[in-house]
C-alpha cells in the first residue's frame, strides 16, 4: 500500500511545483479552495518553483481572489529549479505528493519524475504529451515499483476526462463493453476563449517528434490488444459528425493513447475486456472548417523546420486565429467557457456470448464541466492527488509509472469530481 503519511522528514502531504506559472496559479487556489473539506483537517502543503517572490505573489493573489488573508502565513514556500538536481532533491525528500505543472513536460518533465522516484514521492503531472508520458513508463516503471511511489501522467483535461469516461461508460454498461467513441465539444460565453501558449508549444514539438514517438513505442514490443465484437472503425480526418450535429476531426490530443494504455494494463492485470476507442472533436460549422483548414496547412508546412517552429512560437495568436495567446484567458472568459465529452458505446448484454454475434446494446454517457485548461485541469489534478492521500487501499498494490484509469480505476474519483463540477451521468 502507497505511503501516505507526513513525518517529521516529510511535513507536506501536496507540494505544488511550478506553482508561478499560468496553470500553476490556479492549481495553488483550487488546493486552497479545497483544503477546507480534509475530513481531519491537517491537510499541510507548500508551493515551490525557482523565484521565492514570485510565489509568494501566487499566494497573495489567490489569497485575494478566495477571499483567505491568512493564506501567506499558512503555505510555505521551496525554491526549487529543474536545471538544480539537488533542490528537487531535496523538495521530494519533504513531499509525500508533488503535483508537477512545470511544461512543455518533454523539456522540464523527467528531472521531476527522477527526483520523486529517487526521494519517495508520488507524482502527478497535467501532461498532454505522449512522448513524455510513455518514456517515463519505460524508463522509470520499474524503479517507482520498487520505491512504492506512484507516477501518475495526464492527471487534468489531458486525460482524465476522457479515461475515467470510458471507464465509467464501462461500469454503467449492463454486460461487456465492448467499443467507445467519445466526441469533444466547448462552448464559450460572449467574452469568448483561448487557451495559454504552453499547450500551443507542446503540440508543436509533439507533432515535429512524431518519428520519436513511433520507435519508442517499439521498444515496448508490445502485442496488439484484442478485438472483442466488431472492430472500432476510424472516421474521416473531417467528417460531419451526426451525434453532435457539426463537422468533427480526430482528437490531436493524448487521450487515445492514455485510454489504450489503461486498457492495457486493466486486460494484462485484471483480465478485463479491452474496449476499443475512437476520439473526436467538434470544430462547428463551414467557416470553422475553413479557419481550421488554413491554419492547419500553415502548422503543417511551418512545424517540419526550425525556422517555422520558431514563427509558429513567436506569433501563435496569429498562426491559431486568436485560440491560442500568450497571455492566456482571462477570468471572465474562463467563467464562459465549459467542455462536454459524449460517450457512444456498445456491447453485449449479459446473456450474450462476446464471442458470438454482433454487439447488441448500446449505451450513451456524458461528462460535463467547466473552462477545461485552468478550471477543470486543477479541480482533475487536485482529486487526483486526495484519492492517493485518501484512498491507498483502492489503488494498485505496487508503485510504478501508470494512467489515470489504471491506478484509480477501483477508487471513488469519479464521485469525487461529480461533487466538484465535472459532471459524469448516463443519457
């Protein structure tokens, strides 16, 4: 069973680092937002990142912005840099949990993970990034099994909506699930949306390191899943999407191969039946796809050289019609913006025999919540981590490098992210 308890070595049961940055500042106010509902009411943590000022900023504003004055005095702080070995050393060495928002994750991400397998503290990132999250499986899995630490990837949007969904489709499903598409929407208020740069720069190195990404996963020699019931067929790369009555593409982002993962591990480990899984996302009427289409070619064109990477990080208002800013969204935007994941599965029921016949049920689930980037993505994260402080009896029983759905499959997050705002419910 994981560690779970502070000592006088180890003071803090959450230390955020990275808490400076955009996503940083609001994972620091929803642990704030959050502390209050520790059932013993000792819940300590501490923020850490490389400026000593500016955290102690982070605390003030969102002492500020929660209305906690007292909120300084009551979070330490560590300063801590990736480039220093030693520091993250020692920030692991007082953390029995340290939630990781210091991205691109490809370029800052495995000194982190290092430190905490190498110091005994679990870890829970926020990355959307394949390429990071499958090399800490192959690299680190062992090593976290060995130090009962747990190493938990795409712990935000990125991927827990979309996993614990499939995952919840399942559990509801009177019989064998068999295949699941989900299908992506976000809506935005009159202030509109977009979405920090960070999230812009990752997908440009992802998609530049494609070829990495294909010979890593060789290196796992790994044996295709089976297929149960009919094979999952792919759509079009643009399509008109009947179940969310607008154009649709393929999900560019990690939760296919989150979700494959689980899979994986839910099948080798617990003899489950793989679900196959098809993401989607709704980009809306003919003048989004023509938007879509132009700077789609334009990414494509500029992401195979240097020189347009550079341009498409230099300018990525521009190159994204306005989606993506380096300034991020601002609070009135957020309170706008929700997503919604539609959930269309099918299986057998009970009676039939998977091996026989065609699918014959069908079943339709939704999750539901608020601005994804930096209202989701922290309430996600933060869950996250409690059901590892709260629950270490429902997790697996021995440490390593996992996905969401792999090590809290058996565990209550999903009630606990239903009390606070990403909503899971059958239709």
């Amino acid at each position: 069973m994981a560690r779970v308890e502070t000592s006088s070595s180890r003071p803090y049961h959450l230390v955020i680092f990275g808490a400076s940055g955009f996503t940083g500042q609001f994972v620091v106010e929803e642990v704030a937002r959050t502390i209050s509902e520790d059932p013993k009411g000792n819940l300590k943590w501490a923020v850490a990142g490389r400026s000593r000022h500016k955290l102690e900023k982070v605390l003030e504003q969102a002492a500020s912005v929660l209305g906690k004055p007292n909120l300084k005095t009551q979070v330490d702080v560590i300063v801590a840099d990736v480039g220093e070995p030693d520091s993250l050393a020692a920030m692991c060495k007082q953390a029995v949990i340290v939630l990781n928002c210091v991205g691109p994750y490809r370029f800052y991400g495995e000194p982190v993970v290092k430190a905490c397998v190498e110091n005994g503290a679990h870890h829970i990132d926020i990355s959307g990034e394949p390429q990071f999250l499958e090399s800490m499986q192959l690299n680190y899995s062992s090593q976290a099994a060995e130090k009962g630490v747990y190493i938990v990837g795409s712990c935000g949007f990125d991927s827990i909506p979309a996993d614990m969904g499939v995952l919840y489709t399942r559990d509801q499903f009177k019989g064998t699930l068999t295949a699941v598409e989900s299908f992506l929407t976000v809506g935005s208020g009159p202030d509109g949306g977009c979405i920090h740069d960070g999230t812009w720069q990752s997908a440009i190195y992802g998609l530049a390191d494609g070829q990495k990404l294909q010979s890593l996963r060789k290196k796992f020699n790994q044996k295709p899943l089976p297929v149960v019931g009919s094979k999952l067929k792919r759509r079009g790369a643009l399509f008109f999407s009947n179940e969310i009555q607008q154009y649709a593409l393929p999900f560019m982002g990690s939760d296919p191969s989150v979700v494959k993962r689980t899979q994986r591990f839910l099948a080798e480990e617990h003899q489950a039946t793989p679900v196959q899984y098809g993401a989607y996302a709704g980009v809306g009427g003919v003048g989004n796809v023509i938007k879509l289409m132009f700077a789609g070619m334009m990414f494509w064109l500029l992401v195979k050289f240097s020189f347009g990477r550079n341009l498409l990080i230099k300018f990525p208002e521009f190159f994204s019609f306005g989606f993506f800013t380096k300034a991020g969204p601002t609070r009135k935007q957020m309170e706008g913006s929700s997503f919604q994941f539609s959930f269309y599965g099918e299986g057998y029921t009970e009676d039939q025999d998977p091996s026989q016949g065609k699918p014959n049920a069908k079943i339709r689930t939704l999750v539901q919540g608020p601005e994804c980037g930096y209202v989701a993505t922290p309430i996600a994260m933060v869950q996250a981590a409690l059901t590892i402080l709260y629950e270490p009896a429902a997790l697996p029983k021995k440490g390593g490098v996992y996905t969401p759905g792999a090590v809290f499959a058996k565990s209550t997050l999903v009630d606990r992210l239903n009390k606070h705002g990403i909503h899971f419910s059958v239709i």
